[in-house]
C-alpha cells in the first residue's frame, strides 16, 4: 500500500450543512477525504447523522481564504465606534410605535 | 460548485422528467417550503425572480444617488457620518441583491448592463430630487419606511436565497427610518423655517413613497401569480393601507402633517381612508419623464465608465499575483 492512501495525507475538506430549506449552509467541521465524492459522503456519515442536514457542502480547506484571527482587532476595526450603524442610536422616536 | 449524485437538495435530478420536477415544485410552494438554487423551478419563476431581484438591486444602487447628493453638505459631522453609513448600506443592499439574482443563472454583467441601457426598471422614487436636507429625512422616514414594509413579507420569499438577502437587509434598515424620523424631528422642533422646511419635504415625497407598493390592485397584473409562486405576500394596496395606518400617528409625533385632505379615521373599517394618488404622474416618471431620470442614468453610466481602471487595475494586480505566485513554486521545484 502506499503511502497516499493513509488518511492524514487526505486533503482537508469543510463541510457546511443546511438544517432545513431556506436556511443558509452553516459551518459544521471538517474532515479528511481523497476526493470530493468520498468526502461527501463522509461528510454525510459523520454530521447528518442525526437528520441534522437537507443539504450537504463540502469545500477543500485551503480553497478557502480566511482573516488572519490573530489580526481580529486590527482588520475589523473600521466597524467598531459606529453605534450609529443601530436603530438603538437614535433615541428621539422612543415611545413612537413602529419606529 | 460541482454537483455530484449525493446532493439531497435536488432529488429528481437523475430523473431529468419536467413533470416530475413541477410536481415537486408544486408540493414545496403547497407546503411553503423554500426553493433553492437547485431545485427544478418553472421558467415563468425564474425569469419573474431575475427581474424583480435584479430591479431590486438596481433600486438599491440608483437609490444612494439622492441621498449622497447631501454627504458633503450634512449639517454636522455626526450627520455626514450617518448618512454616509447609510449610503454604504445601500450600496451593500445592492451587492446581495445581484448575488441573489445570480444563483437564478443570470450574470453580474448581463445585468448591469440591463440597467446602464435602460431595459431594466429600478424605483421610480430615486427620480425625485433633494432639494433641503429635510428631503434626507424624509426620505429616511417615508422612502426606506415603505422599502421595510415591502421587504419585511419578502423575507419569507419562496426563493430562498431572496428570502436570505432580505434578511440581512430587513436587519441593516432598521437605523435607516429611525435616523430620517429623527433629523424631521429636529427640524420640526428647531426655527419656523426648519419646520417648514420638514413639511415641505414631507409634502413632496409623500405621495411618492405610497406610490412605492406599486399601481392599485385591480392594475397590477403580475400580483396574483407572484402570491401564487409565494414571492408576494401581500397586495400592493394591502400593504400601503398598513403604510399609511403606521406613518398616521408617527407624523403626528413629529407635529407635521401629511398632504392629503382625504385623509381620515374610518371607524368601521379600522384604517385610515386616504384619497386617490397621482396615477399619471407615476406613469410618467415610469416611462421615464420624471424630474430626475436622466440625470440619475447619466451619473450612473458615468460612475460605471469612470470605474473602468479600478476593475482593470485589480484584474492586472491578480494577474501579477498570480505568475509571482506560480514562479515562486517553479523556483522551489528546482530548488533555486
Ligand atoms: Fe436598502
Ligand atoms: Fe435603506
């Protein structure tokens, strides 16, 4: 047997998992597969087991770009401060219905 | 996104069988279920979709030229951040709107260039101008009020990645009427002339804004398929009385009045009667005869032109990236 096939050297897969129709595919894990088809199937057997999913994605890892989460203050920082950006802001129309 | 025979979301695809897919089809709208990309889907739907998401896109897009008509003349620096923020969440609105579109199979540029050649529609509310900053509250409260109890219902669209985008925007709009109400109420509060500025502005985009529900029920013809589809939960007429039912008592608050002498209490019905619109001039600025259409189109060709070596610039610094990138690993290889 060679040495490909023993499963660390699988590539890394996410997988992402849709609760129910209409929802958004949501973050589940990962796992490790040869193919896009195993890890499909894979990803089937180890996150929906339990009728978590309608729908399965599955997305090799390093296809995925990501902020560096060490960095987290400084790439985000051009929302912090801007209270304005929510409705509890603007304080005049308290008491006025539907606003 | 490669398909294979494990997606679940698209159980008759192997059965490639029109009737078995309507049937299915039929069942989800039955069960008010969601459709997804995926899913068979009628082709009347998915062109009904195209152009109500892409026209809602493009309204989106449009909409921020009024409002950023008064950024650099916001009365306080507080102001022009807000309403900056807005404009942002406007052009943000737009982005998930034609990322919506695009899972129906119609591309980013197709429709672009729909809206630059004029063969797509957008709100015929963009076409009116700002003339005070009052009109930046007015808008706030009047324009983007109508646009939430439009969207809210449209949350629950049977297209489910339309449903997904309103939600985010439905969430994002909340500041949106808050801080228009606000800025009349200052205004409504400030000099006699600030106040008369503010019913000013409220005069003019009144009727506009109740125009934004679109022609009266027994004139719009597309209504009753899209409530059938799911898409449209309510009518056009339905939804501006609970408009006008909602503004009522919030222009009261704001000691302003709405240009309307028709409009009054019924007790029996429980809602506010109000009189007829102006249809024609709605049909005129429709038909692109409004005060601000052309403008609003040759600013948007003009944006979009001008915006051409931003685009060229990235695809060249992707291209450099990418042989850097290639030579790099070509370099490892070898062992250089
Ligand atoms: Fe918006
Ligand atoms: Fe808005």
């Amino acid at each position: 047997m060679s040495e490909q096939n023993i499963d660390a050297s699988w590539p890394l897969y996410e997988v992402f998992v849709r609760s129910s129709r209409g929802l958004s595919h949501v973050h589940a894990g990962s796992l490790h597969a040869p193919d896009d088809t195993m890890a499909l199937r894979n990803a089937r057997d180890l996150y929906t087991r339990r009728n978590e999913g309608t729908s399965v994605w599955v997305v090799p890892a390093d296809c995925i770009s990501s902020s560096d989460p060490d960095s987290k203050g400084g790439f985000f920082e051009s929302s912090k401060g801007k209270a304005f950006r929510h409705a509890t802001y603007y304080t005049k129309s308290e008491g006025v219905k539907h606003l | 996104m490669s398909t294979t025979s494990m997606h679940s979301d698209a159980p008759v695809s192997n059965l490639d069988d029109e009737r078995a897919g309507q049937e299915r089809f039929d069942q989800i709208i039955a069960e008010d279920s969601r459709i997804e990309p995926r899913d068979w889907m009628p082709e009347g739907y998915r062109k009904t979709l195209i152009r109500q998401i892409s026209q809602h896109a493009h309204s989106e897009i449009i909409g921020m030229q009024p409002e950023a008509n008064w950024i650099t003349r916001a009365p306080s620096l507080k102001r022009k951040m807000i309403l900056m923020a807005k404009v942002q969440d406007e052009a943000g609105h737009g982005l998930y709107l034609y990322s919506a579109a695009e899972t129906l199979g119609i591309s980013r540029d197709e429709m672009v260039q729909q809206l630059l050649d004029g063969t797509a529609k957008y709100s015929s509310i963009f076409n009116y101008p700002t003339l005070t900053w009052a009109d930046v509250g007015a808008i706030g409260w009047l324009v983007d009020g109508a646009a939430i109890q439009n969207q809210v219902p449209l949350c629950r669209a049977s297209y489910a990645p339309y449903g997904r985008a309103m939600v985010r925007i439905c969430k994002e709009e909340s500041f949106h009427q808050r801080q228009g109400w606000e800025i009349l109420y200052e205004l409504s509060h400030g000099t006699p002339e600030q106040k008369a500025m503010a019913q000013d502005a409220v005069n003019r985009f009144y009727g506009p804004a109740l125009q934004m529900f679109g022609p009266p029920d027994d004139n719009s013809p597309n209504s009753k398929q899209s409530m059938a589809w799911n898409i449209k939960r309510f009518s056009n007429d339905e939804l501006r009385q609970r408009f006008v039912d909602m503004i009522v008592p919030q222009a009261e608050a704001l000691g302003l009045t709405l240009p309307d002498p028709d409009l009054k209490w019924n007790e029996e019905r429980g809602h506010y009667d109000f009189g007829e619109l102006d249809w024609d001039e709605f049909m005129t600025v429709i038909k692109g005869k409004g005060p601000c259409n052309v403008q609003r189109m040759q600013h948007r060709r003009e944006a979009h032109e001008n915006g051409a070596w931003v685009r060229e610039a990235a695809a060249a610094y992707a291209e450099k990236q990418a042989r850097r990138n290639a030579d790099a690993a070509d370099r490892q290889l070898i062992g250089a």
